[in-house]
C-alpha cells in the first residue's frame, strides 16, 4: 500500500466513524454502539430494544428480539455475503469494499476441520498457569497462550499475524485506527481455514476472560468449580449467553423478504444483537444473572448460528479445556487493577487488559 493509498484509507475510515457519531448523536443507538466507546454496551441494546426488526439511519435492520433473531439467523436467504452499498457510504465515497472487505471475509470464513480432542486440549495447556501469588495481564499472559496452544499454534510468525489480525471480526462493522487496519490487513491470511482458525484463538481468548471474570464475581461459582471441574462445560455455555462470541452478527438478505412486519429488501444488511436476545427477558428466567443449572440453556444463540462450520464448537471445547485448566486456582484469584475493555470492539467485545493476581 503507497502513501496515496494511505491517505485514501486514513479518509475513509475517519469517514464512516464521524458519520456514525453523527447518525448516533442524533438519538440513533446502533451507531452509537458501533463506535464501541461503551464498557457496558447494555445501554444502546436496551435502547434498540422491542419486537421485529428495527431501520437504523445507517440503512441496517436491526434485531434484538429472540424470536426475530432466530428468523433471520434461521433463514437460509440471510448470508454473510456483502450486500448493496447504503446511499450514504456512497455519497461519502467510503463503501465498504474499499476499508472493510479483508474483514468481511474474515467473517464469512468456516471452520470445517476435525475438532480436537477435549483431554488432549486440556494436556496440552498444563504448565501455562503461574505459580500462586503471580501478578499477570489476564489477556497477554494467560488467555491468549492458552487459546494459541489449544489450537496448536506455535510458531512465533503465526503467533505475530494472528495477533495483529484479532481486530477482524470488529472492523468488518467498526472502522478501527489506520495502523491497526494496516497491520490487519497485512496478517489476514488468504486461505479461508487459517482465517477461521485466527478467529477461533481470538474469540476463544475473549470467552476465557469473560468465563474467568464472571465466574469469580458470582458467589460460590469458583469454588463450585474447582471442587467440580466438570462443570466447566456448563460455566462456559452459561458465558456464552451472556457473553456471546459475537454480540452482533451480519447478515445480508439475498432476496427480498418480510420480517416482522417490514419488507427488507434484497441486498439489505440485518444485524442481529446476539447479546440481546440472549437476555430477552420473554424467553430467559432471570436473564442477566449467571446460571450453570437453568432449564432454559438450550435456548440461547450464537452468531454461528446458520453459518455452515463447526467454530463455535471449536471455541466451546477450547475454552472449557482452558477453564478446567485453572479450576484450582480460581478461588484465590484476585482483581490486580480495572478491566479494560478494547476500544471498537462491538463484535467480539474484547478485553485489552485484565490484571489479576492468583
């Protein structure tokens, strides 16, 4: 990329995030949410909630309702394919497919390989836990290494681009920082299996740290735990409705079609807050409290959710391995400063830094 191209890049992605300040200025939650200032996103799902599906002034529909949610995550006419270029990108003369569409394959890529063996996974991270009493960046010293050696990623190059690549899911919708966008474009693989398999290690990292900072802060959670590790898979699957492994999902409508009681036309993008419907209220008893045991789990969704692969599954087994891996040492484990959660991250919600002591 020349400076020319530099500069055209800096613009457009200046572009598209002004203009979502803007529209959300303006009483416009979803691009407000998409400017992913927010520790607690709750704020603009509550504000985009109700039944059906909902037009953004970004031209996107928008679904936080769980029976419209699983309607379009359902429907096969719904894809990850790029759809047509809102009338005010164009006018900006920012469309997606010249800032966004390296991250947009990201999204759209499968995992469709074996998925590893649940004990072999947990074997392979023993010895990554510190001794007790050591302070440590949750992220970079424990989640993300636990996630990379799961999938048995260990060379330091791989290592590199995957971490300069963890942004993707994020700046398919969100324009992030130009050198962060440089460095991302540059680590994204061209084949569609390693793409996935970054996006596994940087989700199964965010769902770690979620998985860990949720079950310390719910009384008696740790130490049920550690006494039972085997309870891990339902900690994990618990996380996951209320932490998805992605709070929004894209969809775009390959023919027109009604949802609710509006026509979306072909073309037209849908995003469905998958945080949202995960706490609808009108399906989930006590939605918002942590619940290993509740009768209603199998009702939660995911973003994968009509997406031919088995990620999420990839994700599920790499995470309960890592929280079985640290079982024992959760009951002791103690806030070391903030959470800090990144910065333009509305997809994945990801956390840039968790200082903890064990």
């Amino acid at each position: 990329m020349n400076t020319t191209d530099r500069a055209v890049l800096g613009r457009r992605l200046q572009m598209i995030r002004g203009l979502y300040w803007g529209y959300g200025s303006n009483g416009d939650p979803y691009p407000m949410l998409l400017c992913g200032h927010d520790d607690d996103p709750h704020r603009w799902y509550r504000g985009l909630g109700g039944s059906g599906v909902r037009r953004s002034r970004t031209e996107t529909w928008v679904v936080t309702d769980h029976a419209t949610a699983v309607r379009v995550l359902d429907d096969p006419t719904f894809t990850r394919a790029t759809g047509r270029t809102p009338e005010w990108m164009r006018a900006a003369g920012a469309p997606a497919s010249t800032w966004a569409q390296p991250f947009r394959d990201v999204h759209a890529a499968s995992w469709d390989a074996e998925l590893p063996d649940p004990q072999e996974v947990e074997d392979r991270l023993t010895g990554l836990l510190p001794a007790p009493g050591t302070r440590l960046d949750l992220v970079r010293d424990l989640a993300w290494p636990m996630a990379s050696r799961g999938v048995g990623a260990d060379d330091p190059d791989v290592l590199r681009a995957a971490w300069d690549a963890r942004v993707g899911l994020d700046a398919q919708l969100t324009p992030q920082p130009l050198a962060v966008t440089e460095a991302a474009i540059a680590a994204v693989p061209g084949d569609p299996h390693r793409r996935a398999l970054f996006t596994a290690v940087e989700m199964t990292a965010t769902a770690f740290v979620d998985a860990v900072l949720a079950v310390t802060a719910t009384a008696g959670a740790a130490q049920r735990l550690a006494d039972d590790p085997d309870v891990a898979a339902r900690l994990v699957a618990e996380v996951l409705r209320l932490h998805p492994t992605a709070h929004l999902e894209r969809r775009t409508a390959g023919t027109e079609t009604v949802v609710g009681e509006h026509t979306v036309a072909a073309g037209d993008e849908v995003v469905v807050v998958v945080a949202a419907a995960n706490r609808d209220a009108g399906v989930f008893a006590d939605p918002d409290r942590l619940d290993p045991d509740r009768a209603d789990a199998d009702r939660a969704l995911s973003a994968q959710r009509g997406h031919p692969g088995r990620l999420e599954e990839l994700v599920v087994v790499l995470t309960t391995a890592a929280l079985r891996s640290v079982a024992k040492a959760l009951p002791g484990l103690t806030a070391g400063g903030p959470v800090v959660r990144r910065r333009r991250s509305p997809v994945l919600r990801a956390t840039a830094h968790c200082p903890v002591e064990l």
